[in-house]
C-alpha cells in the first residue's frame, strides 16, 4: 500500500475524486489564507519602526506600548469569538455558501478601515477595523470545516479539511516574510507599514467572488428539505448520475441521518440547543472538542504567531535578524503543513498524530527553557548567539516541524468530524469559539507572561503539551476514514483506542449487507427507509471489503 494510497469505507468510483472536489475546497479554503496572514503579519508590523513613530510609540512606556499592541492583536480575536458565537444562525437560515459571502464582505470592510487609520487621527479607526475583519474572521473560521466536509468523500475528508490549514499556513508564511520585505526595500514611511495592511484583502476578496461560484453544500441542502437542488449538487461534485449505487448509498445515508435527527433532536433552529442540554454525551463531546482547542493553544503557537518578536528575542537574537528568521519560522510551518496534508493526516491518522506531536513538542519547550533559565539571554546580551543559543533556536525550529503536522490542523479536522449531523453547525459554532476564546486569552497576556515569568513561560507550554498526551490518549478516537453519519458510534465503542477497527468492521457489515440487498431489489421495502434484513447467501465467503485507489 502506498504512501499516497486511500483505504475507503466502500468501494468508491474514482471520479468521486475530481477536480470539482478539490477546486471547492480550495477555494472555501481562501478563508483560512485570509486568516493566517492576518494573524502573521500584525505581530511584526506594528514593530516597525515607521508604524511606531507615526503612533508615537517612542514617546510612551514600555507597559503602554505594550497594552496598545495588545489591544491590536487581542480586539481582532474578540471579533472572531462572538462572530463564531453567532455563526450558528448564519450557517441555519443561509446556508454554507452565503455565510462565507458575508464573511468575505465583512472581512474586506474591516481591512479597508484599517488602510484608513492615520497618526493624525488615532487608532480608533484601526481598533474598528480590527474588529470587524475578526467578525469576518470567527464566521470563516467557523463555517469553512463544516462546508468542506460536508461535501467530502470519507476516505480524503482529511485531506480536503486539511487545505484549511495549509490556507492558513500559506498565508502566514506571505504574513511573517512581507515585513522582512517592506523593512528591506521600502524607507521607514506611512506606506512602508500600510502594505502589510493592504495585502490581507487580497484573500478576502478571492473568497467573496469564489463564493459567489461555489455549489452549496448538499446535506445542508436536505435538511432543508430542497431535494431536488440537493441531488443535483451531489451528482455535480461526485461526478456520478443519480442512479449510480455510490450515490443511493450516500444519499439513503443522509436520508437516516435526518430521520433520526427528526426522530431523537428535531427539525428547527432552537431543536438543536434543547437536545445538547438533554444528551450529556453530546455535551461530553463539546467538552472534547473545546478541550482540543485548549490544548492547542497551550502548545504556545499563537503566543509565537501573535509576538513572534518578543519570542526570538527572550532567545537571544538581535533584533536585526528577527524579521527574517521569523520567515523560517513560516516557511517550516508551510513545509511541514503540506507533508501532513498529503502523508500523514488520512494515512497516520488524527490520533497519533496527537500523540506524537504532544510528546515531542514538550520536549522542544523544556529543552528551549532550561537554555533561557541558565544563560539568561535577557541580562546578558550578546551581538551574535553563542553555541547554547544555536541549539535552541535548532529546538525552536524542531518544535515548530512537529507541532504543525500534529496539533496546528489536526484539531479542527475532528471538530468538523467529531458530531453528527443533527448539531454540527451548533458544536462547530461552540468549539470554534471556544478556539478564539483561549486565543484571545494569549493574545492578551503573552506580553505579560514574559515579562513576569520570563523562562518560565516555556516550562508552562512544555508542562500543558505533556498533559495534552494523556488527554489525547485516553479520550480522543481516531475519526479517519468514518462517514460522518457513522462517528457516534466511536464514543458508543470502548475502549476508546480500540473503536475505530471495531467501528470498520461494522461499517463494512452493513456496506456488504445493502449491496446484496440493492442486487436483490428488497432494499427499503419493510417501510422504514432503513436497511431490510435479508439473509446473505455469500455470507462468510471472502469479500473485497475495501476498495483501494492509488492516487
């Protein structure tokens, strides 16, 4: 079996995987490239020197300096926390397609406030702005994973969900390197510090136009009771008629999915909100894929992404050489982005990944602390890093090589997996902010972290990645290659490491079971939609339980 190869839930025509798929979740996926740059290039350019004197930064405290870039970064990711709050109502009324229009259309708004502000006239207009490309920022965010793996064959679901973060990657590798440009080639002036402003609307409007284009996404359509304009999406993206037994599967799936939905949750905005309160294993599971958010940042990622600076500098590197080993930073967050895109997120699969990355990643960090607790760069500056230094800068990049294929992405493709289709636009909506809510918590207090605690701060990363193990270990399933109808059933099968190959092997009963069924024309004919029992007469004969396509 190959590097490349996909293990399927069923056999799967190979034009369910073409183009069309991908050219969707690509462009879905501009969202997340607009997300990422923002995120990257803030941290950098309001250390420019040119964006701080127009503000007249070199005339306050350090302290107030520092509350103002606070402020910056933080009142964007306050943004994104109450529109992911509300991105519930926007994916229910509207659909997947028109909320990420208005995400879009809101994003760009806010970015072009930003263009507006001036020294002149205050950071008023900046703090606006910020906020709203937040807004636009928390409904991307929200709606993307859920559209693209709504519209995702189960066995490149990973994959697909995965150029989400490979969007992001890619837009914060052109974040961290655009300020290496402008301070390189651009004199230190007001448009010097607006270009990095400038650029983030370029991914924003790539999405508004795509989204304009973009088919919306079946399951959403059902459960609108739109069928019609359902299967004709379907059949669009899968590239199959409608006859076609791939798509009768998939649709008499979706088809239980939305009577049990009717039967144990209901139909209606409110119908989801009544049934979390009364099924504590679906609270359970939100608790699960916050906790996951909670984790991640505890990694200490957005602390670098945000104060990249600050980071390089508490190593001991010269403010010279930060903008372009920030670069690196991006650069090695892209490379290893794509190897886990391709390699690792279908065929390792979501749950080792975890593991692996927990473990190692807490490494990293006590290694890198134990170098800045007995040198004490900060006290003892030199021009140029000594070999002590070298190595933990080597460790800096170490960590970011594994966090990224394991806990960057990883996270939000099971949150978009990990609940059924009657709640999954309310979980998304729950995790997602529960994702910007420990974000804006770093954001706001990475400055002060450091200034209080100084070497400290990486034994406290290092600490919560070697909980985030056990965490990982004793309560996540692993979710690849399960149809999202079917993810109930890991939480219902213990223990929790053995679920998936006892969950697969159910799955391929029943996939057995209703083809012999739809051969012998008895499928649905007790009434019930569901599957009618017929005894196999091959039953207990070798079958191809899993078709593979080499991609």
């Amino acid at each position: 079996m190959g590097i490349l190869t996909l293990a399927e839930d069923r056999p799967t025509p190979k034009s369910v995987y073409n183009w069309r798929i991908y050219v969707l979740a690509i462009i879905a996926s501009c969202g997340s490239n607009m997300i990422g740059y923002t995120s990257a290039f803030i941290g950098t350019t309001i250390t420019l020197t040119s964006f701080q004197r127009e503000f007249g930064f070199d005339r306050m405290s350090s302290e107030h300096v520092s509350t103002i870039e606070e402020n910056i970064v933080s009142f964007f990711i306050a943004g994104a926390f109450f529109a992911a709050l509300g991105t519930y109502a926007l994916g229910h009324f509207l659909g997947r397609k028109w909320s990420l229009v208005i995400a879009s259309a809101v994003f760009t708004l806010g970015g072009g406030l930003q263009l507006g502000t001036k020294g002149s006239t205050g950071l008023g207009i900046m703090y606006a702005g910020r906020v709203l490309s937040g807004v636009g920022t928390g409904i991307a965010s929200n709606i993307i994973p859920i559209y693209i793996s709504e519209l995702a064959p189960p066995a490149i679901r990973g994959r697909l969900v995965g150029l989400y973060e490979l969007g992001w990657q890619i837009g914060g590798l052109v974040g961290f390197w655009i300020n290496y440009g402008v301070e390189q080639h651009m004199p230190s002036s007001h448009e010097q510090w607006l270009v990095p402003f400038a650029i983030q609307i370029i991914p924003s409007g790539l999405l508004f136009f795509g989204a304009l284009w973009i088919r919306e996404s079946p399951r959403w359509l059902f459960l609108k009771d739109r069928r019609e304009e359902a299967m004709k999406n379907l059949c669009w993206i899968r590239q199959l008629d409608e006859n076609d037994i791939y798509v009768k599967e998939e649709v008499a799936a979706i088809d239980q999915a939305l009577e049990e939905q009717k039967a144990t949750v209901g139909i209606g905005f409110w119908k989801p909100f009544q049934a979390v309160g009364k099924r504590p294993a679906v609270l359970y599971r939100l608790f699960l894929g916050c906790m996951l958010f909670f984790w991640q940042n505890g990694s200490g990622i957005n602390a670098i992404n945000y104060y990249s600076p600050t980071i390089f500098s508490s190593i001991g590197v010269s403010q010279s050489d930060i903008s372009w080993m920030t670069g690196i930073f991006g650069v090695v967050k892209a490379i290893f982005t794509i190897l886990w895109l391709l390699f690792l997120v279908d065929q390792f699969g979501r749950r080792k990944l975890l593991l692996t990355g927990a473990l190692t990643g807490s490494a990293c960090m006590w290694v890198i602390g134990a170098y800045i607790c007995a040198v004490r760069p900060d006290l003892h500056p030199t021009s140029s890093l000594n070999g002590g230094g070298i190595a933990a800068i080597f460790f800096f990049y170490l960590w970011t090589a594994v966090y990224t294929p394991t806990w960057n992405g990883t996270p939000w493709v099971i949150n978009s997996e990990f609940f059924d289709p009657n709640i999954r636009s309310l979980a998304q909506a729950a995790t997602t902010s529960s994702n910007w809510l420990f974000n804006f918590l770093v954001s706001r207090f990475t400055k002060q972290m450091f200034a209080k605690m100084n070497y400290g701060v990486y034994f406290f990363f290092a600490a919560l990645s070697f909980f985030a193990f056990f965490f990982a270990f004793f309560l996540i399933p692993e979710t690849s290659g399960i149809p999202l109808e079917a993810v109930d059933r890991l939480f219902e099968t213990k223990p929790i490491w053995q679920a998936h190959a006892k969950v697969k092997a159910q799955l391929k009963e029943e996939e057995e079971q209703f083809r012999f069924e739809i051969k012998q024309g008895v499928f649905g004919k007790e009434g019930n939609g569901a599957h009618a029992h017929v005894e196999d007469p091959k039953k207990g004969e070798e079958t191809d339980d899993t078709r593979v396509n080499e991609v």
